[in-house]
C-alpha cells in the first residue's frame, strides 16, 4: 500500500516537535533530513550488494534504533552515521550534525528521551520507503521540499536559499528545450543550484533522464543536494561545494570551461556582496566585465535621448 503524502508530512513534523526548544527552527533539518535520510537508504538498499549506496553493518536506520533508550544514545548515532558517510564518500554531508550535544538536545534523560522518541517517529512501519513510489510519484523527495519550504519560512530565511517551486522549475525546463526526445547522456548544470529542486525537477522533463552537475557555496545547502539527489535515485549526480564565480569547478582536460547541453539557474538576487573575491580584469575566462559592468548600470541612473 502506498505511502499516504499526509501522513508522511504529519510524521516528519512530530520530528521537528520533538526538537523545539534546544534550537533555532532552521537546525531542524540538520536533524530530521539526515533522519529521514538514513531511513530512506536503509529501506531501500540495505542488504542489496549491488546498491549503488551502501549501508555497511553498524551504519543503518535499524542499529539506530537498537541505540533507542540507550544513555549514550547521541554518541552511537552519531557513530552510526560516521559509518554510513564513510561508506559512500559523504563524509561532511550527512555527518555534520552532533546527535551528542547537549546544549541543542537537553542532558541525561532529557536527550535519551527525546532521540528515542525522534527514532521511534521515523520506526512507524507506515513510513517503509521500500517502495514508497507510486504512478511515478516520488513521495519522499516532495517531503523533503515541503520540509525544506516549512524550515527556511520559519527560521526567517528566504525560501529560495533552498527550494525553486516545481511549477518555475518545469517552466524554465520547457523554455531550454529539454523534452521527451532529450537524451540521458545530455548534460544538465546548475551553476547555484541550492538544494537541487531545480536540477531535479528540469529532469523530470525528460523521461530517460539527464546527466547531472551541480555547484554550490553554501556548505550546508550543498549537503542538502547531495542527499536529495540521492534521493531521488540521482546518486551519480556531480555536486560541487565552492563559489562558481569566484572557483568555477567543471572543467574540461585543456583547463578552460566545460560546457553543457542545458544551464538552468534561480541565483540569490538577494546577494548583496556576490562580487566579493572577484576581479573583473584579470578572470582566465573572460566571464566578467560585462557582468559587472551590467550591475553598475542597474544601480546607477541611466539617462537616453531620442
């Protein structure tokens, strides 16, 4: 039986619950995505040799729930999850999260309570991710963009630091082309690509798929697109955690830029210091003047006679 999108939304907000008090509403998702994370991959993949994510023995969603009620509960997840980020080359991705700070989770009992109770939300066995997709719905990743729109809306940021909403995604895919006669060894490139929703859902438009590549400055959001595009089954997707202005990363063997088959962007228009680190006269690849000579012009009175 499917997963009921409802009753997976009113599961994963009982987890964020359960971590009001000790943090700001914007460090809910360092906890509950990587939940949600670990529950996904083992459902899906733990015991499969040929998985292309392995969850090694002690890294899975069941030996965190063997921690639950345990007094060093915090300290064993974490550990759980060093092991799991080891395997699959995630380290700095799902592991930034102390599972063991008592300032953020409460001391002694009060932790111990509270992580088996967040455990034991994620062990509800309506929550099987297993085979939670249904008529080409992706159930999970649409919770992991409700819960990321619900987390930047109350910490009082921006949501597009994390999410382009699906209907301005699909826009955008349709206005560069990519249809049902695109091919999956095309190339799709989001040179501030957040969260990846926008990647992701240009993607969709093509049923055979893309090849995808992603760069980000933000070290947290770049976590977050590596784990959504896991999953959304997309884990050969190339995430890369830098400034693309200031440190472009995909290149091709003669050092100069790599191109791509289509380029789809939603950049931080609220960035105020983007230029920060950039010197227009000496860029290698010539990208620049005219995007900074285009700024100066968009701030300063412009005068035309006819």
């Amino acid at each position: 039986m499917p997963i009921k999108k409802s009753e997976l939304y009113s599961s994963l907000w009982k987890s964020c619950d359960e971590l009001r008090g000790g943090m700001d509403a914007s460090q809910y998702k360092d906890y509950v995505l990587v939940l949600l994370f670990i529950k996904y991959v083992s459902d899906k993949y733990a015991g499969d040799p040929n998985a292309l994510i392995e969850v090694p023995q002690g890294g899975s969603f069941a030996d965190m729930v063997a921690a639950k009620g345990n007094k060093e509960i915090g300290d064993r997840i974490n550990k759980i999850l060093g092991k799991l980020a080891e395997a699959n080359g995630l380290k700095g991705v799902i592991d930034l999260a102390d599972f063991n700070d008592e300032d953020k989770l409460g001391r002694g009992k009060e932790m111990v309570d509270r992580l088996t109770n967040l455990i034991a939300i994620f062990e509800n066995p309506a929550l099987d991710f297993s085979q939670n997709q249904a008529e080409g719905d992706d159930i999970l990743g649409d919770a992991y963009e409700y819960l990321m729109r619900h987390f930047a809306t109350e910490s009082g940021k921006s949501k597009g630091q994390f999410y382009t909403p699906a209907e301005v995604s699909r826009v955008i895919a349709k206005v560069v082309g990519i249809d049902s006669e695109t091919r999956q060894d095309q190339a799709l490139y989001d040179p501030t690509c957040g969260s990846g929703s926008l990647l992701l859902k240009a993607s969709d438009e093509a049923p055979r798929g893309l090849t995808l590549y992603g760069q980000e400055k933000d070290n947290a959001t770049a976590g977050l697109a590596r784990m959504n595009m896991i999953l959304h089954d997309n884990p050969t997707a190339e995430i890369w955690r830098d400034n693309t202005l200031t440190a472009p990363h995909f290149k091709q063997d003669d050092g100069s830029l790599m191109t791509f088959d289509f380029a789809v962007a939603n950049p931080p228009f609220s960035d105020k210091a983007w230029s920060n680190g950039l010197d227009p006269d000496n860029d290698e690849f010539k990208r620049l003047r005219m995007a900074c000579l285009l700024s100066r012009m968009a701030t300063t009175p412009t005068f035309f006679t006819f």
